[in-house]
C-alpha cells in the first residue's frame, strides 16, 4: 500500500485503508527485531505510523499523505 503511493500525488486515507496501514505496522514490527540500524530505522517508522493510525481512528479523522 505504501509502496504504491504516486509521489506527485497527494492521497487521503479512508478508515478502512487507516485500519490496513495499522496492520501493516504491526507486521513490520514484528519481522524486523533485529537490532541493526536498517531495522530501527523501519520500526521507528512503523511505530510513528501506527501511533498516527491509532490516533486518526479513535477522533474519527483521515490521514493525508502529501507526495514531493
């Protein structure tokens, strides 16, 4: 999903994308435990977004991510 975001693009996420960025997060924190700088790196990441996703969910709001 994120993977496929156009950069030149802007893109509002529905509740329903929310939820799936929320799982992505939480299987990217659990496959990348190795300690090395690449795996803090992505599981900083994931945890900011997850956090964003669990915030976005509980007021109700979209999330907009904003290309280049």
């Amino acid at each position: 999903m994120l993977l496929a975001l156009n950069p030149y693009r802007g893109k509002l996420f529905s509740i329903s994308e929310i939820n799936t960025l929320k799982g992505i997060c939480e299987a990217l924190l659990e496959e990348y435990r190795k300690g090395d700088k690449q795996d803090q790196d992505i599981r900083r990441f994931a945890k900011d977004l997850r956090q964003l996703c669990i915030d976005a969910l509980a007021k109700g709001k979209v999330i907009c991510a904003a290309g280049d």
